[in-house]
C-alpha cells in the first residue's frame, strides 16, 4: 500500500512540474513583447508601474501598455510591433473604458459585450468593442480614444 502512495504522490509532482513548466513556455512570448515594448516606449516616457499590457492585432500588431508615470499620472503607449511612431497620452486626454462602452449602448443594443480594449489603427488610438448582437452575431465598434467619435464598425459576422 505505500508503495502505491508513493507512485501516486511520484506522479502528481510530475504533473505538477510538468504544468508549471508549460504555464512558463507559454507565457514567455508575451512577457519578451512586453519588456520590448516598454523599452522602446522608454524614449518617451518612463513608467514608474505597469498596470495593464495587450497585443492589439488590427490593421497592424500594436502593443498597449497603461501605467503610471513617476508623477502619479496614468498614461497609455501605443508601441507598434515594428518601426512607427509611438504614441504616448495620458488617460484623463481620452475616454475611460466605461465611457466608451456608453458610446455603443447610445447607438447599438448588445446582447453581451465580449471585450473593450485600446487599439491603434492609422496611428489614431481607438477603443476596439468586441460584442454579440441578439441574434448572436459577431460585431466590432471602434471608438476614437480621443473625441468619442465614431471611427469604424464591422457587423454581424
């Protein structure tokens, strides 16, 4: 009997391990895009704290970092994948993340919202809503980061 207990506590360090090992190959990639990213954005701006990091793939792949500056301040990097300008603005210069998703409801009826992220596109900072219609439908509504205008959308795909 501990002979069996023995193989059994064998094999669920070995899927432990195993687990783990795959978590950190997995996570890997994203963790070098970031730590590029926040170096070419370091021109720039320096981020006293990162909060949020994410890979925009729309016309072009954007990565988007949020964070603080040493004021205190939050801002966001638009850092392209490859060479571009990058575009640094502080978050109070644009709309939050719930004021963007006003702007749809004022104009659409979602059944359920997916997602809402930053995005760049033609180097204009966007916010990218992912959302299903009630006919379960996929859309997308793009939002200037700015002005709250209307920029883009794509329907009921």
């Amino acid at each position: 009997m501990k002979k069996w207990i023995l193989i059994l506590i064998a094999v669920v360090i070995a899927a432990l391990g195993t687990s783990i090992k795959v978590y950190h190959s997995a996570t890997e990639p994203l963790k070098d895009a970031q730590d590029k990213a926040i170096a070419r954005a370091s021109a720039q701006v320096h981020f006293s704290k990162v909060e949020d990091f994410h890979i925009y793939n729309g016309l072009e792949t954007v990565y988007v970092i949020e964070g603080k500056n040493q004021d205190g301040k939050k801002i966001i990097a638009w850092v392209p994948d490859k060479k571009g300008k990058i575009i640094v603005k502080k978050a109070a210069e644009g709309l939050t993340k719930q004021e963007a998703v006003q702007k749809l409801l004022e104009e659409k009826n979602p059944e359920k919202i997916i997602s809402v992220r930053l995005g760049l596109e033609k180097n204009i900072p966007l916010w990218e809503i992912y959302y299903r219609s009630d006919n379960d439908l996929i859309n997308y509504y793009y939002i200037h980061f700015e002005t709250g205008e209307w920029l883009k959308k794509i329907e009921n795909l």
